[in-house]
C-alpha cells in the first residue's frame, strides 16, 4: 500500500478530482482542491444562509472561523496568531508591505535578481522605488537563479530592506533564507521573504528564518480557494508599517473625532470580506497540516526526482535547478532542444491531458515547468515525460 504518512494515497488523489482525466503538475500556479475543501465552503455559505448573514449567530461564527484560520497558520509557520494578516493574494500581501514603510528618499531596497524574481515580488519594490527616490540593488544570480552571500552581505550594508523569493518560481531552487535572514540582522535590515512556492511544500519556521514579513496564496501548496492569502507581519514590524486602506474592521472613530488603527492583525485588513475562503483554507490547512509539510516535501520529491532522470534521458534537454534535492523544491524546469518552442510544447501537452507550465527563466529562455504536488505519483511522472518525448520527436 503507497503511504504518504499514515494516510493511504490512493485515498488522497480520489479527494482530488481532476486525477481521474488528466497529469495535473502546475500546482505551482494554481493547485486543485480537495473535496473536503469543496464542502467546507459550501457549508459555510448553507451555514450563514441559515442563520442570517448578518446576526449575532453568524458574527460569533465568523470570529471562531477567522481565528481557526489563524491557529493553523501559526502552526504553519510557527508564528502568532496576531501576526497573521488576511489578504487576496501573495501580490497584495506584498504590496502592503511595500506601501506601508515609511521610505525616505535614498533608502535601498535589495532584491534577488531583480526581474528574474516572481513579478510580484519585483514590480511592488520597483514602483515604490521609482516613487520615494529609492535604490533599489539588484544581485547578480547564476542560471538557476542562485546569488553569492558575500554579494548580498556587501548589498545589506546601508539597505532599508531585503526581499527574495524562499523557492523560485521557475527553477525550484531554494534560497538560504537563514542565512539571509542572519545577514539582515546583523545589518539592521527588514527581511521579506515571498513564500509562494513555499507554504505547504516546505517546512517553514519564520522565527528560524528571521523575517519581519512573509507572503504566500493558499491557493498554490496549500490547496485551498481562490481569491484568498496570507501576510506574516512580525510584532516588531507591524508598528512599522502604516495601513494602505483603512475602514470600519480596521480603525475606530472616539467621542472625540479621533479616528485610530486598531491592533493587529485588525489593522492591516480593510475592507476583508472573503470568509467563504478563509472557511476553505482553514479546510485546506487541516487537510494538509494532517498528511504533514514533511511527508509533503518527501512524496513531491520522490515523484520530481522521476521526472528529473527521465528527462535527462532525453537528448538535447537542458534540465534547471540544482540537483541537490537539499537546494530545490519538487519543481522541475527544462528548456526543450533547439527547434521545439516551450509554449508550444506546453499546449501540445495539454492538448494529451497532462498539464505543465512555460515560465520566463531570465535571458529570454521559456523554460517548461513541472510543479508535482502529493496527490500525484511515479506513475503519472513517468508517463508524462513519455508524452514530452512523442511531442519532441
């Protein structure tokens, strides 16, 4: 019987519907979500449609739901239930940050590779950067998107902040966000850390880490709805920040016309309204905080590995990402031979039911991306490349 802990698999990809009909591995764009997930929502919406949505039954609901929420985020990411912000997107969550610290005109922003980092971990800094008269100083990153600490530590001296991505989005590889994180302490700088492709995949401590924010989806690793994130803010770097919205479930009005923030996390969520997806990401969350981040991480390596040796049986295909399973996540990027276009090919697999993605991998390369999560297997691995193979022929 194939385990993934002590939870059969088979049991676990029957929870997953779209693995009746297709190789689904572009889970690190958007990943699909289990039944469980499904029905928390829709009880959710039966629940608030019974009771009345706007009742004292309803809002006594809403207060347990969201701060359920925040319980399995902390455990997560071994944080504070009051560190956790509730946001669309990792975008959003990003710009919050970018758009709450209080820039001075000269302050420097580092960041890992510049535009060879998620665009939504480069566009934010770049545009407040071009806002506040910022320096924004981009490191130097080797194919696989890898840059040297001793370019970062020179970079820190002097910054406002830092901000990486923890894995790539298009090679898989990891970032030393330890070290990173040691490295901004040592120079007084903030650390930022987009945890995209990440949060659910990895094991992630943010004290460990020694970031002040940190930003992930749950509809990624995580399995949950879309239209629905998460921004880690630290305790210490909240009072740094200044609300970019405000309104009535953030800030207070006195007798006296004062208007004032509230306390965290109330303060940085304006305007939230998404309690249909906070319900199914605290389903998403129980779902995989039960199957466990480390069996996750070993069964999404397993299968990455598959695909790793049989793609490198196939001539003329230039594999991304570091070969250490230690360094990479279970994403794996290729550049196809000379003549065969990456979008393309992607379509061309879709077209056979088996779902990658073409993603920019810096010097105008579109590598093909495979982002295999736990509900997937060798099988499927191995049959997927031999579809890569026939269309390549």
């Amino acid at each position: 019987m194939d385990m993934i802990g002590e939870i059969d698999h088979a049991d676990i990809r029957k929870d997953f519907a779209i693995t009746r009909k297709t190789i689904y591995m572009n889970n690190g764009a958007i990943a699909p979500t289990p039944l469980s997930t499904i029905k928390a929502v829709t009880n959710f919406l039966l629940q608030v449609s019974e009771a009345g949505p706007d009742t004292a039954d309803t809002a006594g609901y809403l207060e347990s739901l969201l701060s359920e929420v925040r319980t399995r985020i902390s455990h997560l990411i071994n944080c504070d239930k009051d560190e956790v912000v509730l946001t669309e997107s990792t975008t959003q969550g990003l710009n919050i940050v970018a758009n709450g610290i209080a820039w001075e005109k000269g302050d420097a922003i580092v960041v890992r590779g510049g535009k060879h980092e998620h665009y939504a971990n480069y566009f934010p800094w770049r545009v407040t950067a071009e806002n506040h008269g910022l320096n924004l100083r981009q490191l130097a990153v080797d194919r696989n998107g890898v840059f040297d600490l001793h370019d970062l530590e020179h970079a820190a001296r002097g910054s406002r902040l830092i901000t990486m991505s923890h894995v790539l989005y298009n090679t898989g590889a990891r970032m030393p966000v330890e070290e990173v994180g040691r490295i901004a302490a040592e120079h007084d700088v903030l650390f930022c850390v987009d945890a995209a492709q990440s949060a659910g995949a990895l094991p992630i401590d943010v004290k460990k880490i020694g970031c002040h924010f940190m930003a992930f989806p749950g509809f990624k690793w995580i399995c949950g709805p879309l239209g629905i994130g998460v921004l880690f803010c630290s305790k210490k770097a909240a009072e740094m920040l200044k609300p970019s919205t405000v309104g009535g479930e953030s800030a207070i009005l006195s007798d006296t016309n004062v208007l004032a923030n509230m306390e965290m996390p109330a303060r940085l969520q304006g305007g939230f309204r998404n309690y249909p997806g906070a319900a199914g990401l605290e389903a998403a969350l129980r779902y995989v905080l039960r199957i466990g981040i480390d069996n996750i991480l070993n069964r999404n390596l397993q299968v990455s590995r598959v695909i790793r040796e049989e793609l490198g049986r196939l001539p003329g295909v230039t594999l991304y990402g570091p070969e250490d399973d230690r360094q990479r996540s279970s994403i794996v990027s290729f550049l196809p031979p000379e003549g065969t276009d990456s979008e393309t090919l992607v379509k061309k697999l879709e077209e056979s039911s088996v779902v990658f993605a073409a993603r920019d991998a810096g010097e105008g390369r579109k590598v093909v991306r495979a982002s295999p999560h736990f509900f997937n297997d060798e099988t499927e691995a191995a049959s997927a490349i031999s579809y890569v193979k026939r269309l390549m022929s």
